[in-house]
C-alpha cells in the first residue's frame, strides 16, 4: 500500500501521521522534514538559494534562516517558484525511491506530501488521504504559531483551495474538532482502506 497524506497548511497532517504511525507499520515519509534538511544541511542547496536570494536569508552557521526565506518568498510568487525550482525535484526524488523500495519489498509507505495535488504526485500512489478544515480555523492555528497575518493570508493561497484538495483526494478527514473525533475518523479510514484494498489485517505498534 503506497499512502498519499496531504492537505492544507495548518489543517492537521501532523498529528494525522502521528495517528496512523500509532495503528499501522509504515516506511514513512514527510516532505516538510526533507525540505527543513535540505535547508539546514545540504550545502549545494544552500549556495542556490543564497546566490538568488541573498545573504540574508542565511544564517551565522551557514544554514537558511526559514523564517527570512518564507517571508520572503510568500511575498513574491515569482520568488516562491523559484525555490519551489530547487527543493521540489529532490524532495520528489526521494520520496520516490521510498515509495519504489516499499512496493518492490511488499510494504506499506505512508507519504506526507503537502503539495500532492499542485505537483501531479497523486498518481504515483494507491489512495490519497487529504485532512481539511475551514479557513478560518486555518489561519487561527497559524496565528497561534505566530504566523502574521499576511504572511498567513500568503501561505494559505499559494495552495489549492481546499475544496479542490477534498474534490480531488480518495478520501478525506475533517479536522475542526478534537482529537479523539479525528482519531476516531482515522480508525474509520484504515478499516476502509484496508479492506478495500485487501492489504491484510492492522498492525498496531
């Protein structure tokens, strides 16, 4: 089974991981944490974007200030593509020859992919799973983050819409209430998944 997780910024994807980790084995993958490496330890990335973005956006030790760097390119979508040039390719690679080494070994690969359907990925997977919520509670967890408001406001348009995401996705999660109702939404989604696809009975770990 080769598992799509997206959805929109601040909707959840995290802790939905986290709840699908809790109740089944998978090889996962979650492409946020590829970027936030690649900016903080790979030095080819680094020299990319500091010679079209400018010393600023680096810190002391050499790493990218993610900060400056989002300020900055959600500011400017010409900027935005531009680093999308860069990290987009080698996060796609990667997961890539993941989700290549699960299927050819028989294991379940679960994929964390904000931008699934922006990049084309879903077809590369067996179901998406996309986590929703509305807008509104979208921007209050960014504000709770100490997400400006424009700086939000940016963030939340540079993605699909989610009712895009919703209509596109095999299945979806909602996500405006607690925790024990999106965890109970997620035991409700592995027993479909599993049994639609005859991927054998839930490992818990």
């Amino acid at each position: 089974m080769l598992l799509a997780l997206t959805g929109g910024i601040a909707t959840g994807k995290s802790t939905v991981a986290r709840l699908l980790a809790e109740r089944h084995a998978w090889t996962a993958f979650d492409a946020d944490a590829c970027v936030h490496h690649l900016l903080a330890s790979d030095s080819g990335v680094q020299a990319k974007i500091v010679a079209h973005f400018g010393p600023k956006v680096r810190r002391a030790d050499g790493s990218i200030d993610r900060t400056a760097l989002r300020n900055r390119v959600f500011a400017d979508p010409a900027a935005r593509r531009h680093l999308e040039g860069i990290l987009h390719p080698l996060v796609r690679h990667r997961w890539k020859e993941q989700a290549a080494e699960c299927a050819a070994g028989g294991h379940n690969f679960l994929a964390d992919i904000p931008l699934l359907f922006e990049t084309g990925a879903e077809t590369c997977f067996d179901a998406s799973l996309t986590v929703a919520s509305c807008p509104a509670t979208q921007a209050a967890r960014l504000a709770a983050r100490g997400i400006k408001t424009p700086v939000a406001q940016a963030m939340l348009a540079s993605q699909l819409p989610i009712e895009e995401k919703i209509r596109r996705a095999d299945h979806v999660v909602w996500n405006d209430g607690t925790e024990a109702t999106l965890a109970r939404q997620v035991d409700l989604f592995l027993e479909l998944l599993f049994t639609d696809h005859h991927a054998g009975p839930l490992v818990p770990h």
